[in-house]
C-alpha cells in the first residue's frame, strides 16, 4: 500500500507574532495545492515565508507574522516535509511571477559563489531561467537579458551572467552538460526568432535596441506598429529627448488578440517602444496586446531592466492603489510584497493612459507635468 506524501499525523502549534501560542493540539496535516491544512489550522503557501524542516521537526514562517510548528510525523517526516517544501516552492514561483507559460526542465543542484553551497532547483524554460533555492525566495534569470553562458570545470557548473548579476549554480552531477546545452538551445532559437523576424542581429526578448543601433528605425517600428497605434508612436517619438529604444517581447501573460501589425508577430509576443522624455521613460506597446501607455519617472535602463525582469507582465503593473492593497486575500500579494522590480515599478509610475479619445491630451498632460 502506498502512503500519500501529503499526509501525516502531526502535533501542531501556531503561534501570532508575539510568539504566544494560539492553537495546538494534535490532527492530520494535509498539503493541498496551494495550503496547508492541519486541524482547524489553515495557510496559504504563499504566506510561507521561510520553511525549516530538520530534526523531525517543520517550521513555517508566516505572512503578516507568526509561525506554525508540526512535530511527531514519525516514519512520514522525510516524504512529508519533501512534497510541502516543493509545493510550496511552486506556489512560489508563481506568486513572484516567475513561471512560464510552459512546463520547465528541471535540474536539481546547489548555488555556488557564497560561503557554502546552497541547494537549489534550476527551471529551464524557453523564455527564463528559474532559480528556486530550497529554503528562500526564487528569482527569475530571463534569457534575453543573459550576456555571458558558459559551462566551467572548477568547480563543475553553469554560469549565468547578465549586466547586473552572475548566477553560478552546480552539483548537477552528470546533468551540467545537458543543463548547459538545453539554455544554449533556448538562447539561440530566440536569436533566431528575432533575426528571422527583424531581418537584422542585435535583438532579445524584452530588451530594447536604441534606435542607432537598428537599421532603418522608422520602417523596422512602422512594419510593427498596429494601425490603430500608429499616431501613439508618432507622438511620442516627437517628445523624445534622447534615442528611444525598440523591443519585441515575448509576453507570459497574453490575454485577448489585440491590436495586430502590419508584419506579423509570432504568437505571444509583442512589440513596444521604450521613449525618453525628460527624467520620465513611456512605454508604449506597438502591437500584440490591448495594452495601455505607462509613464515612469526613472531612467530608461532601469525601466527596461525591470520589465524584462517582469517579462512584460502588464496585470499586476495595471492595479490601482485599491487593488494592490497588501492583505490575506490579494492574489498578488506575495509579488506586490517582495518581487522589487515590481515594486520600484509601480513606486516610480506616474500616468496608466488608456488608448481612448482623450489620449493625446492626457500623453501631454502626463508629460508636462512630470518633467
């Protein structure tokens, strides 16, 4: 008879976050797909902040405070404690916005590069790299943002480098190769993608190439500008104060068709134009979604960064102050609480423009007095 994982017997006790006991006593813990059950004890996997499972004892740290023990799961702690960690780290991924539209190739190994080795999961997907350490937050690596792969020996690992940080992940044994070979073959048939539909080098997903980097600028943006957007693009070009930046993306919240360009786009991704005015950068999707106008006060790297880091993701950028209140029953509330690119997003947004009759005004209005 087999046993289920995400069952056992357990001694539980939750505590609030002055450390006073609230609830106790002894019931069956279950792990559904996105909580944990035990007793009249319920709680979100998103709220597990940190998780300890050693000495046949499992501690769960939660959102906004407090914590809930589980102790006595006899002969059942090692399977146990195994399938919640990985629930909820893939409940994780998720609420920090870091999955994929597609399942991942998974690769267990460790991070390298601080004091000790840290055992972590590697998720491969077409547009991303995943990293899911055992016991802390996960983190997204997307691939148009990587300048630098390479398979090293000493110690045995696969590098990840992109302009700001440097992933090092190893202890993947005899999978390093097969690790490393998967993300090349991610890379290259996106470069492929892009080249085959831009006709020129030079572009990723989700990174915008300034326009003296492009060969012939205006064509390439008017072939991918949606009629409909055609007089957007115009005038923001015209407000331009420095070189504006033109980006495809392929978008991992697609949503209804939208506004479609005179060359046709791949399946899921978008173009957009990345425009410097002043000390504000407007984002403005040329064609794939039903997208709004986003006016940033930040610099127009920082603002590229952070969107590719999002891939795009325009749902939880589009809440309002209401919506994106933190509490128990927000959906997006672990990725409002700690994804910082999110954060620093919606912290420098000025203006969300909405592609009506009165959007030249508004554009000018957003403009004039953010500057």
């Amino acid at each position: 008879m087999t046993t289920d994982p995400r069952r056992a017997p357990a001694t539980f006790a939750q505590s609030d976050a002055g450390g006073a006991v609230t609830q106790h006593g002894e019931a069956e813990a279950v792990i559904g797909d996105d909580a944990l059950g035990v007793g009249p004890v319920t709680v979100s996997l998103l709220d597990a902040d940190a998780l300890r499972a050693a000495d046949y004892r499992i501690e769960l740290d939660l959102w906004p405070g407090g914590r809930l023990v589980l102790t006595q799961l006899g002969r059942r702690f090692d399977a146990f404690s195994a399938e919640l960690r990985r629930i909820r780290n893939q409940a994780r991924v998720a609420g920090l916005l870091a999955h994929g539209i597609t399942m991942p190739d998974v690769f267990s190994g460790a991070l390298l590069g601080g004091e000790s080795p840290r055992p972590a999961d590697l998720q491969v997907y077409d547009t991303h790299v995943t990293l899911v350490p055992q016991d802390a937050d996960p983190w997204q690596v997307p691939l148009g943002a990587v300048t630098a792969l390479r398979a090293q020996d000493d110690p045995p690992a696969v590098a990840l480098e992109t302009d700001t940080t440097s992933t090092i992940i190893g202890q993947l044994a005899r999978r390093r190769d097969a690790c490393h070979a998967l993300i090349v073959n991610n890379l290259e048939a996106q470069r492929h993608l892009l080249v085959d539909l831009t006709g020129q080098e030079g572009f990723a997903d989700g990174r915008g190439v300034p326009r003296p980097q492009i060969g012939g600028f205006a064509g390439l943006a008017e072939r991918f500008t949606a009629a409909e957007r055609a007089p957007c693009a115009s005038a923001l070009l015209a407000a331009a104060s420095a070189e504006p930046r033109l980006g495809f993306v392929r978008l991992l919240d697609p949503d209804a068709e939208g506004p479609r360009s005179p060359t046709a786009l791949p399946e899921g991704w978008a173009a957009f134009l990345l425009v410097p005015v002043g000390a504000l950068t407007v984002l403005e999707i040329l064609a794939g979604p039903a997208a709004a106008t986003y006016v940033f006060k930040e610099g127009i790297d920082a603002v590229n960064r952070d969107l590719q880091m999002l891939h795009f993701r325009r749902a939880p950028l589009a809440l309002t102050a209401e919506q994106a209140e933190v509490t128990p029953a927000n959906p997006h509330r672990l990725a409002l609480r700690r994804l910082e690119p999110l954060r620093r997003l919606r912290a420098c947004t000025t203006a969300r423009l909405i592609h009506n009759a009165g959007w030249a005004e508004a554009l000018r209005s957003a403009l004039l007095s953010r500057a």
